[in-house]
C-alpha cells in the first residue's frame, strides 16, 4: 500500500520555514518585507477563492500581499499598465496574474504574462524564465510553483532523483514542459507523454517517477504504474457524487466531490508513495509562491547591498599643454551613454528616464529600494572670501570626484548646482568646472538641461498670475458673486474643491455643504484682502534683464485701471527654486509649495498659495523637476545636477535629493561631494545651519578651496578686476602679503570647525605660485585648525591633479564627525542673526533698523520664529562692506531687512542691497557663442 504524500504536511513545514527566515532577516534588516501583488481581472468565484487561499497564507507566513482587482471590462492595455505599476515598485518583489482573466475584452494572456519583469515573475510563467530553465539555468530563473512543489514532494519521499527514469504525463506550459525540464536537470531520464503518445500504458510502467498533469478524472489506472513508483497527481477535476466511494470529502454537500488525474484508490495498492486529491499538489502550490517571493525578496536585497559595488569605467583624458579652452576641451572627450553610466551605478532601467543620450532624470523611487543601504561620507566644498574672478570652488569639486572614482578607486557623486542661463549669457559663463574638471556635455549642463528652471518659471509665474487675478476679481465682484464663481454648482450640486478645505480649515470653519456657510464666513473665505504693500511675489525669467527691475502692469484697458508697481526677478531666485533644493519628496514639495506667503491682508495674515487655490497646479508643473539629473565628468565619474538657488536670499546649495539618493547609490565607502556657493562664511554656513537641519544628513568632512592670489589680496594687495591683467603683486612671490591675507583663510578654517567637521584645505595652483609660497599657505593651515592641507593641480590634470587631495579627504572622513549645528533653532529671531554675525563673521554685534524690526515682529507674531536665518550680505567680505578684506574686526552688522521665505522654511535678513535680477555688461558672453550649422556644434561657451 503506497505511503501519502500530504502536501497539506509539507507546505505547513515550509510556510513554517519562510516564516522563520524572514523575521531572521529582519533581525538585521528590519525594513525587509517580501512584496507580492495578484492581479485579478473580473470576478471568477474560484479565482476568488484561490486568491484568498494565497492572501490569508501570506499574511501567515509574514509576506506583505495586496489583491490588485480589474472589473471584467478591463482591456489589454488597462491589465498590462496595472502590472507595468507593479513592475516599478520596488515593494513588490513577485507579481502573478490569476488566470484565467475573466474579462469581456480581447487579450492576449501571453502577452500579459510576458509584461510581469522577469525577476518579479514568481509565477515563472515569462518566456525568459521558461527559456532559462529549459536550458538548464537552475540558478538564474523562477521555476513555476506547481513543479517546484511537485519536485519538494518527490523529494519527500527519499527517492533519489538522478538515474531514475520519470514519465511526466502533460505538456502545458504551467505544469508539464517545466516538470519535465526540472527533472531533467535533476538528472532524471524524463519522457513527455500527452494526448497522442502511443502505447501509453507501457510508456507509463517504465516510471520511477510518475507526474500527471492532464485535466482527465482517474486516468492513470493501477495496472499502468511501475510497483513502488512515486506518483504526484497534479490534477484537480469536480466529478458526480460516486455512491460507491467511501471519500467524504466536504464537496459531497453540492452532490459532486474532487478527484484526480489518478484513480487513487486502484493506484495506492501498487505506488511506493502518491499525493491526494485534494491536499496534494494544491497546498504546495501557495506555499511555493511565497518562497518565490521570498527568494525575489531576497534577490532584492543582496541587489541592493551590492548597489555599492560599482563596475565603473573611467574615461581617459588626453592632457594638453598649454591648457585648451574649456568649450574645446569639453568637445574633445566623447562621454559615455548616459544609460551604460545609469548601469554601471546599478541604478535600474525604470529607474531612469533619458533625456537624449546624455542625460537622464533619477527616480526618487532609488531612495525606497535602497532604503536599508547605508549612507556613504559626505563631503562639502567651500572656500575663501573670494576674488571676483573665483577661487576654483565647482573645478574643484569636480577635480576630487574624478580623482576619488577615476584614480583612487572609490565610489563618487558631485552634487552641483545648475546654473542659470542669465550669468552663461551675461557676465560669468557657465559654471560646469573648468580645464580637465568638468561636467559634461558643458554645453547641455548651462543651457536648458532638463528644464527645470523652465518649470520653475512656468510655476513662478502661474502664481504670480493668480495674485493679481484674485485682487482684480475682488475689487469687482461683491462676496456672493465671488463665492458662486469659486464654489460653482454642477448640475444641482456644490462642493468644495479639495484644496478650498484648506482655506476652510484655516478660517476655522468645520462646515463641508457650502450652502450652510453664514455671510460672515462667505465672507470670510472668498474675500483674501490683501494688502498690495506686503506684497513679496514677483515674476521671474532666466534672461538677465535690467529694464525688468521695476515695471507697472495692469495698463491693459480691461483691467480697469488695476495697476501696480512690481518687477521680474531671476528665476533661480524664486522661492521654489529654493523649495525644490530643500524639499524630501514629493508630499513635503507639495505642503512647502502651499505654505508660500505672497502677502498679507489688511489685517496682517499670511496669505499663502494654498489660499489662492493654486499650490496643487504648482506641484503638477514642477513633478518632473524634483527629479534629479545624472550627467557625468571628464573622466566618466558621475555627476547630479539639480536645483540652484541664489546663494544670498536663499541658501546657495543643491538639492538635498540629490544629496541623498547619491548617498545610497555610492554606499557606505563611497563619497558624496557637493559644493556650497560663496565662500565659507555664507555657502558653508547655511549648508550646515539650512540644508543639513532640514536634510538630517550628518557631514563627514569640509573641503575649503583658496588661491595664493586671493590670500594677497585679503593681505592688501591691488585690486583685482575681471577682465584686466593681475597686477604683479600677485604673479610675483611675496610671502609678507601672503602670511597678512591668512588672516581669512584661519577665520574660515575656524568657522567649519565651530560645527565640529574636520577641514582639508585644497590650494588651488597656479603657474605663478612659488614652492615657499605653498609651503607656507600649507604649514599656516595645519597650524590653525586644519586636517590637512594639499596642493592640487586639478584644472591642468584633471583627477591626477587632485589624488592627494582625495586621499587626505578620505582620511579625514575616517574622522569622527562632532557635528552641531551653530544655533537652536528656537531662539528668537533676532539673536540667531546675532549669533551669526558674531561667531562666523566676527562682528562685534547687529543693529536693526525700523523696518528690520517691524518685520521680525510681524513674523514672531505670525508664527514663524522657529525658522533658520538664511542671511544675505555680500560675499566679497566676511563684513558687510566689500571693500574690507582679510579678516575685519571693530564693526558692527546692519541689518536693512528681514525677509520671510516660509514655503522654503528660512528668514533671511538683508545686510545690503541684494539685486534679484541682473543686467547685461557692455559686453555679454553671448557676443561669443554661435553654432555651426553644418555640425551643430556650439562655440564659444565659457
């Protein structure tokens, strides 16, 4: 009498399993939590019943299961995007469509099938794993769940598999043809049988091994099987209630019971083992879906920690002396695809959207898959008060990234700016590095790039739009008219729009049927009052354009004389564009968009986008923008590109995004380095004080870039102007000059070390510079603070240039990081300002003016004093005053203004007059740029 096989036995042992190694896992992995998605089209009562089957057994065993249901009218197209959804979560590790689709529309089941990503395939239905484990590549496919637990049956009953001759009864693409290659592979002698084999009974009594598979009740008949044979039954078939059976199976209740493709009662006399109908093949079939998911799961994982085990391949770089142009330089490297660079990082196709060939938008998806991935150092750059003609600080941020990747063997982000076109066209050029440190195409990185400063504009000035709109159709209408034109009525009925909930909730109205409003509180919500001299909202263009700075609108005859005195600004000073640079995700872009003050009323409250209804289209406009860019250096090392706010009214820093997906891509021995705009004592300050505190990110080191030119200027050399030959001062070694100008460079050194990071100075070299020069800058640094400090020759030799700069970064971040932020965030306004000016810029102390003080009282009052200070004073000296040099003591900081940016999350004091829109010199840079029309290549970018 054969011994049962119970697969109700054996897949309660391995659900047990699954079970007890997912919370092992999750020991030291607690985010783990293995992902399947069922996709059920229309409504079938068995398919029901089997999904529920797998849903209640996945919650039992600790696999996080969702039932994703199509009505039955769902068309091709509507079932292949639910699971192309499924596909680009990375939650969900195994996806299966239950079929059969009950659906009244055309569709191609093997189409469907072949949509679900190999590797999420737990069903093992794709071509590409049934092409795989036809050919024997066990370790790099999905076996189907119904062989794989036919196989752990087999193997239950201690038969050793290899040399045993098996007869697998079938040829379905779920069962049959995938049992057959599994044994096969086992090393089992493996025949196919089906419908029209002949003399099948003989063929049948060779088996060891017996697998049908046929859909025929009580085929297989006792005197067909080979005595002591193992015999699995995978078939399921609802037959008339038999008066002569003694099964008393539950089904008898509907007058028909289950039965296999086996007489079982006929074949148990002559079986060494067999499996029953039911409590076979039926439970090993759920439990091997969720070991499928559970070993994709895994997969999942150990693809994540090994995200930091780059197969980069640098590019080389053909040095030239004397060192071409920038432009030339940059068209002379061919740049990776910027898909086999995606790859490389092992960042996943869906992962990545191309913009052209050689630049792509990065998922914020990244964050969610590699949530678990440790973060790897971040490094910021900064530098000296500089010279108006810069210290070098984007060069070399680029040069220590492609000596970290390129010569050091390290994994390396640069995290930079993207610069607008108002300076690329204006006075500055373009800001993508400079000699053999670049980004490149340079040409695609100053221009649109991607467009997010266009989509920055696109929202500005939507906003702006809506601002004079609501105050032109207030000043016309009366309240009742203004509240049917808000709050219309659709055939019969009105409600309120979601983001009007806001307003109401704001007004303290708790009413949701708008007809139950009181006139005081129609009033109330549709009348925003504003106040036109609080009005702090401009439009913005990226063109610099003096003529824009102050401009009337409203002189069109349909505005009925509703003008008012405003401007343009730059668009990277807008607020969102800060926002975009500070904002974690999507939802957090969402409420920071709609907590933007533009004004105030009449009676002193905020008026924000939210209130203006249109904070919600700003998010639809910028979706594409949050998404940082991949670009890639000279030397093949990867580069994000994204945000660029001001460094003055804003905080000067690229986006925190950006910031932290390359943190997890990079891994815990990598490096993120990214650059802060102006010197030290701004840039550095509210990267620290700003963007770590709203970022949670922990800095492992500073990089602090000076020049031996800009050291004699802070010690009272000439003057120095763009554009005009340095005066000799400067080309000449003077040590005295050099060893007085130190003074700025010691107080930088200090002011990073006030946040507890160490400081590597980076010497940026020039031709010029004497051996006892550098030798003096390097020995005055260690001697005030500094980890290190290195002489770097980035700009002429690219990341060779740079390697001892990269390996003393590397031991400095081996450091521990002490790092504090300079203020509690919860003093008053006025002395976290103080505490700036006092402890960074070496101020005695601060004066407020009238206005300065009417402001930050009107903010306390408003709620907003728990705020960062984001200060913007001149960047040519650690004092207000530009002309001061080195490092000036005995003043006193005043303060013009103080400014709110509460979408972005900061006050900003104004110490100076501070331009928001730039003019064109007498010479723009564009007088140089042109294209060839025949090649298409653009000249003359600097």
């Amino acid at each position: 009498m054969a011994q049962i096989l119970s697969g109700k036995d054996v897949s309660e042992e391995i659900r047990g399993q699954i079970q007890a190694e997912i919370s092992s896992i999750q020991e030291s992995c607690p985010a783990f939590k293995p992902g399947l998605a069922i996709v059920q089209v229309g409504g079938r009562e068995d398919s029901t019943v089997y999904i529920g089957q797998k849903l209640k057994n996945a919650a039992l065993v600790g696999v996080d299961a969702r039932h994703v249901q199509l009505s039955n009218t769902a068309t091709q197209q509507d079932i292949v995007q639910a699971v192309e959804r499924l596909n680009a979560d990375p939650t969900v590790h195994g996806i299966i469509v239950q079929l059969p689709l009950d659906t009244s529309s055309p569709v191609d089941t093997h189409l469907v099938t072949n949509t679900i990503k190999p590797e999420k395939d737990v069903d093992g239905l794709h071509q590409e794993n049934a092409g795989k484990l036809a050919r024997g590549d066990m370790a790099d496919c999905i076996v189907p769940c119904t062989p794989r637990g036919c196989f752990e049956l087999i193997k239950k009953s201690g038969i050793e598999v290899a040399g045993k001759r098996a007869v697998v009864i079938g040829r379905s693409k779920i069962v049959g043809a995938p049992m057959s290659n599994l044994l096969t592979w086992n090393h089992a002698t493996v025949t196919v049988c089906h419908s029209k084999t002949a003399n099948l009974p003989d063929v049948v009594r060779e088996a060891d091994i017996l697998v049908v598979a046929i859909g025929r009740p009580r085929f297989v008949q006792k005197d067909w099987v080979k005595p002591g044979a193992v015999v699995i039954d995978c078939g399921i078939n609802s037959i008339p209630e038999d008066s002569d059976s003694d099964n008393e199976d539950a089904s008898r209740k509907s007058g028909k019971r289950l039965v296999g493709d086996v007489d079982y009662e006929g074949v148990c006399e002559v079986a060494g083992w067999i499996t029953p109908v039911p409590g076979g093949v039926g439970p090993m079939t759920v439990a091997m879906l969720l070991k499928n998911t559970l070993d994709q799961a895994k997969q999942a994982l150990n693809v994540a920690k090994a995200s930091s085990s780059w197969k980069l391949s640098p590019l080389q770089l053909a040095l030239k002396s004397p060192v071409p142009s920038d432009i030339d330089i940059a068209q002379a490297q061919t740049p990776k695809m910027i898909s086999l660079l995606a790859g490389e990082l092992n960042l996943l196709p869906e992962e990545v959207d191309l913009f052209g060939k050689l630049k792509a938008k990065v998922s914020l998806k990244v964050l969610e898959r590699l949530g678990t991935q440790p973060d790897g150092k971040y490094v910021v750059v900064t530098g000296i008060t500089p010279t108006p003609l810069g210290e070098g600080k984007s060069t070399t941020t680029i040069g220590l990234t492609q000596a970290l990747g390129a010569h050091v063997g390290k994994n390396v982000f640069a995290c930079v700016r993207q610069p607008s076109q108002g300076p690329t066209f204006g006075i500055k050029g373009g800001a993508a590095g400079g000699g053999y440190s670049q980004v490149i195409p340079m040409e695609e990185f100053n221009l649109h790039l991607t467009g997010d400063i266009h989509a920055i504009t696109a929202a500005n000035n939507l906003l702006a739009a809506q601002l004079d709109a609501r105050m032109f159709h207030e000043a016309t209408q009366t309240d009742e008219a203004l509240y049917k034109r808000l709050v219309p009525s659709s055939k019969g009925k009105r409600e309120f729009a979601k983001i009007q909930l806001r307003r109401l909730k704001k007004l303290g109205i708790e009413k949701l049927n708008p007809d139950e409003l009181t006139e005081e509180e129609v009033k109330a919500f549709v009348r925003l009052d504003i106040d036109q001299e609080t009005i702090t909202w401009q439009r913005v263009m990226d063109t610099n354009d003096r003529f824009l700075r102050s401009i009337t609108i409203g002189q069109g005859p349909q505005e009925k004389g509703k003008t008012r005195v405003c401007q343009f600004d730059i668009t990277v000073a807008s607020e969102i564009m800060a926002i975009l640079a500070l904002t974690t995700s999507l939802q957090d872009m969402r409420e920071r968009l709609g907590n933007m003050v533009i004004a105030s009323s009449k009676a002193g409250v905020p008026v924000t986008a939210d209130d203006l209804g249109v904070s919600g289209a700003l998010t639809v406009l910028m979706k594409d923008a949050i998404r940082p860019n991949l670009m890639q250096t000279l030397e093949g090392t990867p580069v994000f590109v994204h945000a660029g706010p001001f460094a003055n009214i804003a905080h000067g820093n690229s986006s925190i995004l950006a910031d932290k997906i390359a943190l997890k891509l990079v891994g815990k021995d990598g490096f993120v380095v990214t650059e802060a705009g102006f010197g030290a004592d701004i840039g550095m300050e509210k990267f620290f004080n700003i963007k770590c505190r709203y970022s949670g990110l922990v800095p492992n080191a500073v990089v602090l870039v000076a020049t031996i030119r800009a050291l004699k200027m802070h010690g009272g050399g000439p003057t120095v102007v763009a554009g005009v030959p340095l005066p000799k001062a400067y080309t000449e070694e003077n040590l005295e000059l050099l060893e007085k100008g130190f003074s700025n460079l010691g107080k930088q050194i200090e002011n990073a070390n006030k946040f507890g990071v160490p400081v590597v100075v980076a010497v940026n070299g020039f031709a010029t510079d004497t051996k006892s020069e550098k030798e003096l800058v390097q020995r005055l640094a260690r001697e005030n603070g500094a980890f290190d400090a290195i002489i770097c020759n980035h700009w002429a030799e690219g990341g060779k240039g740079a390697t001892d700069l990269a390996r003393a970064v590397d031991r400095a971040c081996q450091e521990t990081s002490n790092f504090k932020f300079l203020y509690d965030i919860e003093l008053p306004i006025e002395d976290k300002i103080e505490i700036i000016a006092k402890e960074i810029y070496g101020a005695d102390g601060i004066e407020l003016s009238p206005e300065a003080k009417e402001q930050i009282a009107r903010y306390k009052k408003q709620g907003f004093n728990d705020l960062p200070i984001c200060m913007a004073k001149t960047h040519l000296s650690l004092s207000h005053d530009p002309t001061l040099k080195g490092r000036p003591t005995g003043f006193t900081l005043p303060i013009r203004e103080a400014r709110a940016s509460i979408g972005a999350g900061f006050i900003y004091p104004l110490v100076g007059t501070m331009s928001t829109m730039p003019g064109l010199p007498t010479r723009p840079c564009f007088y140089d740029i042109d294209i060839d029309p025949d090649t298409e290549e653009i000249v003359g970018l600097s």
